[in-house]
C-alpha cells in the first residue's frame, strides 16, 4: 500500500475528501404504542416505530433516497424541510401541491441531492396535522466532516434536539373537526424534547418521559435544535449554560452569544453550548411556548418542557438546577434573538440580490369567511352560512385543489391548470387599512373568499416580498415557510411596514442578512425577505403553523422553466402517485 505522502497531491486531498454517497433509508409508517403524560397512547402515524422518527444523516452533495411505506389507514406525504429540490421539484411533498398522496397500503419513493446546503432541516408529514407524529432530523454536515465548520471550537459531539407537540388525542381526526368546523385547534397537551414532555408531567414515570442529554464536563456540544411543533414557537434556556449560534435553517450565522434561543415552527437553530460547569452536575434544558398572540386570545397552554443535561460523574439523584423562567409573551425576548442575527458571509456563498423585479406586499393573518357547503359540522340546516375562521393572504384564502384533481404541480407541467388554480394571487391586499390598529378588527375586514390563487415568475426573477402582520382576530408571529428556497430577511420592525420610510435601503441589511426558509413575522409587525426565484416548479408558501395553514394562511409561487433542460421541471418520477 502506497503511503499517503507518497501519493500525488491532488489524490491525497481528494481521498481526505468523502465522495458523494447515496444515503437510503426506508420509512415504514404505521402504529406506535407509547406511555405519554402517564396514559398509554396508540400513535397512528410513526416512522419506523419511533417518536421522533429516525434523523438522516448526509454530507453536502449526497443523494437522499427515502422508500416512503404507508402502512397506516391514512394518506401521507413527506417533506424535506428546507432542502431545494432543484431538478427534483416532485419530491418536495406537500399533499395536492406537488404530489398527490401516497394511499395507505403503497409505496413511493422520494430521491433528492442536498447540494449547496449544510446544517440542520428535518422532515416532516405535508398532510393534515399528520406531522405531529412524523417527523425527524436532517442533518447536512460539510463534505470534509466537522474539520469545516467554519465556526470554532469544532464540537466535540453532536446533538439533536427536536421540539414538538403532543395531544391525548387522534390528531387525524383533530384536524377534520378543524377543518370541518371552521375552527382553529385547541392547544397541545403537552410540548416535548425529543418526544418527552419531562418531569413536569411524569409522577407516575419519570426516568422514561424526561430526555436526558449526556456531557462531560469541558467538551462543546453542537446542538441541532429544530422546532417541529404544529403551532407553537419556543425558548429555550439551559441553566448556568449559554450558547453560540452558528447557524439557522441550515445557513451559518455570524457566531452570536445568548442564553436563550428562540425557535419558531419550521425554524432550526445550530448552537454551541460548552459543558463548563464548575462541577459534574445536573442542568435543566427548558423548552418555554411563546404567546405571541396580542389582541385576541387564541387558547394557549403555558406548561415547559424539560430535558435533563447530565454531566459525567454528576450524583443521578442530584436535582437539577432550572434556568430562570421566560414569560410566555416575552415578546421584547423573541425579536431581539431573531433580529439580531445576521449571516457569515463566506466566498462562493449567495449574497442578497440588489436590483429587485417584482415588488410584493402581502398581509398576512386572520379573518373569517363563510362555512363552506362541504364544511359540513358548520353547516345550517336552514342554509345559512355562518361565519368561521378563515386565514389569508392577501385576503385570499388559500384552499387546496380537492383530491381527484391533479396536483399543482402536475397540473403546471402538463399545461392545463384550468380547474386547479388560477394565476390571479395580488401584489398587493385588495384595500389598504391601518393593518395593526385595534379598530380594523371590522366584520369588512375580516371577510375573506376561498380559493387557490398562484404568483407566477419567471425563471430567476427577483422577488422582494413585504410581509405584514394584521389586527384581524389576533395580532400573531406567524412563521412564513418557502419551499424551495432560502431567502434573505432584510429588516423586521412592529407596526405597519412604512414603504415611504424604508425606501431606499437605509432599514435594510444588504451586507449580511441572515438566510432562511422561515421567517417569524413579529407579532403586530412586518419582515422584508427577497428571493430569486432560479428553482422551476410549484413553491408553497405558507404559516408554519398548521392551524392557520388548515385556514387558508398559504399561496403558490409557479416559477417557469428556465432556457435549458437543466432549468426546466422534469417529467413526474414513473412510481409518483396518481390522484
Ligand atoms: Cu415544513 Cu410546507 O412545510
């Protein structure tokens, strides 16, 4: 064997380099039976037999191949959050947008390259309230491993945090009486660390229902925390420990010190954290929902979530220290972290466009609307509609294409989206109000119509898209998620977007703003994000809250073929399945 100094340079480094791999995995989803909150729980949806399911594990450049095996009663999709999917657009996964579902009983696989991305993004079901269950990590770590992080010091370990919510309930059937009610869902019964919900809820079984995460004392853990709650952004603080954030939804920040991080839905937060306790001890990891709602007063369940960060030698009957406590509506808290984080700008990295095509304003929030004919638990028996919740863009409340159509997607490739959508989403909301004032909170206002309306752009057209919080119902931090894209978050601020004001730039980070696939629009407030749209297909966007998702809050960016093959969508994989 050649010794490797011996060998040509160029073959030295481009054997220390890993190539490219397939990386597969097969989910099956079906039953998990479980001991949550002290009852013995039946899940219906598991991958693999687990909660959460199994976290896949890639480097930049690989190729993800996952056989998705349904074998629960329910229809199921899954969604690589955050992952681009250029020249995959069919595997992107939200239900009626991109694919029609996988029916129980069949197959599909999905088959993506993470190229140009590293970090953490997860997956998740794009159907119902199914996520609740499914859902997992998705960590891209760099093609030469750890040794090119570019943030120092490179961790010692590793570790996957995920966030979540938990209902003593079926969460199938908690999302038809939503939907078929015209009502938003009650609050989870409990938030969980990595499936456990901790000791606050466990008398009956503590060791089993608290994650315990294991440190020895002087080492740095990278933390890949990432929030797969329906509809709820979190804190979370570990006590007498801080962090530095390196990176979020899977982009590198510059490094930011903080003892708090602040996640909202769709959102994933890379952080370091040292293990530099004086003694081997026993720390609280608390998870704390954040009540963004001002206004009304949407239910909301207060309860933390605890895991336990346990040093090597630390006393196991040792009781943890807790972190001090964050208000639920700690507002002040949750945009400072938000805003203040910016990117690092690294060479070969994309920057933010400075000339922009189109310009978008878009309100984003609450109303109601009329409880539609097949929305039968609102339904009268003396043909009056009444009113129900309904959220919107816009003012256009967004309605999937019923099963039986064919997917958006498919309908956009096949030239005919007659009878599945129309190209009609506006540029602006239909009337300009005092957006965030008390006294808009009007029956007039409120009023929204459903439909499926989509934004068309061409191929590598610059979209910057104002989004503004409304007064209507509640004032609330909505979580816009992009699919297909990242995008740069400009500024953010509270009150109305003032156009006039923040015109030419002088507001606007154009250096290093930070890059996301989701933006937490403050509550009562706004965010400027700009994107280029170089990826063809059919782009959700929409709340990452999936109560206000199942109202309406979401639209469709069609973004047209580009000049080559390259550039252009393919034809629909042979096993995708038909509606
Ligand atoms: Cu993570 Cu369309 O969602």
């Amino acid at each position: 064997m050649a010794w490797p100094w011996l060998l040509p340079l160029g073959l030295f480094f481009a054997a220390s380099v890993a190539q490219a791999a397939v990386v597969e995995h097969t989910f099956n989803v079906g039953n998990l039976s479980i001991s949550q909150l002290c009852e013995q729980a039946m899940i219906i949806t598991a991958v693999n037999g687990r909660l959460p399911g199994p976290t896949i594990k890639v480097r930049e450049g690989d190729t993800v191949v996952v056989h998705l095996v349904n074998e629960s009663p329910y229809n199921m999709t899954i969604h690589w959050h955050g992952v681009f999917q250029r020249g995959s657009p069919w595997a992107d996964g939200p239900s009626m947008v991109t694919q029609c579902p996988v029916k129980p009983g069949c197959n599909y696989t999905y088959r993506f390259n993470v190229t140009g991305q590293e970090g953490t993004l997860w997956w998740h079901a794009h159907i119902s309230f199914l996520r609740a269950t499914v859902y997992g990590a998705l960590v891209i770590r760099p093609r030469g491993g750890a040794a090119s992080y570019p943030s120092s010091p490179k961790p010692h370990r590793e570790e996957v945090l995920l966030l979540g919510e938990w209902w003593n309930a079926n969460v199938y059937d908690l999302e038809r009486t939503a939907f078929l009610s015209g009502n938003v869902t009650g609050p989870a019964n409990a938030y969980t660390i990595n499936g456990k919900p901790g000791d606050p809820y466990s008398n009956c079984s503590a060791a089993d229902q608290t994650y315990k995460f294991h440190v020895r004392r002087n080492e740095t853990y990278l933390l890949r925390i990432i929030n797969a709650a329906l509809n709820t952004p979190m804190f979370l603080r570990v006590a007498n420990h801080s962090f530095t954030v390196v990176a979020a939804d899977a982009a590198y920040t510059t490094p930011y010190e903080t003892d708090v991080v602040v996640v909202a839905p769709g959102q994933t937060v890379d952080a370091l954290m040292a293990a530099a306790g004086a003694a081997p001890g026993r720390y609280y990891m608390v998870a704390t929902p954040y009540d963004s709602a001002v206004g009304g007063t949407p239910p909301f369940n207060p309860a933390t979530a605890r895991a336990v960060v346990e040093y090597a030698g630390a006393a196991g009957d040792e009781t943890p220290q807790l972190p001090p406590p964050t208000q639920n509506n700690d507002t002040a808290t949750a945009f400072r972290f938000l805003s203040n984080l910016t990117a690092l700008v690294l060479p070969g990295k994309p920057t933010v466009p400075l000339s922009v095509d189109t310009r978008m304003f878009v309100t984003v929030g609450l109303g109601n609307g009329d409880c539609q004919p097949k929305q039968t638990l609102c339904n009268t028996t003396d043909g009056t509609r009444p009113r129900i919740f309904s959220s919107s863009m816009n003012n256009a409340s967004f309605l999937l294409p019923d099963a039986g159509s064919p997917s958006m997607l498919q309908a956009h490739y096949d030239g005919n989206a007659s009878g599945v959508y129309t190209r009609d989403f506006p540029d602006r909301p239909p009337v300009i109000f005092d957006y965030t004032a008390d006294a808009s909170d009007t029956d007039e206002l409120k009023y929204t119509t459903k439909s499926t309306k989509v934004r068309t752009l061409r191929y590598n057209e610059t979209v910057e898209m104002v989004l503004q919080n409304t007064r209507l119902i509640a004032k609330e931090s909505h979580p816009m998620h992009l699919h297909g894209f990242n995008f740069f978050v400009l500024a953010q601020g509270f009150g109305n977007y003032d156009e006039a004001a923040a015109a030419p730039g002088f507001k606007f980070n154009l250096v290093n703003p930070q890059e996301r696939n989701t933006v937490a629009v403050p509550t009562g407030g706004w965010a400027v994000i700009r994107f280029v749209a170089n990826n063809p297909g059919m782009w959700f966007m929409h709340c990452h809250f999936d109560a206000h998702l199942d109202l309406g809050l979401g639209m469709v960016f069609e973004v047209q073929d580009g000049p080559t093959a390259e550039t252009s969508v393919p034809p629909p994989p042979l096993d995708l399945p038909h509606c």
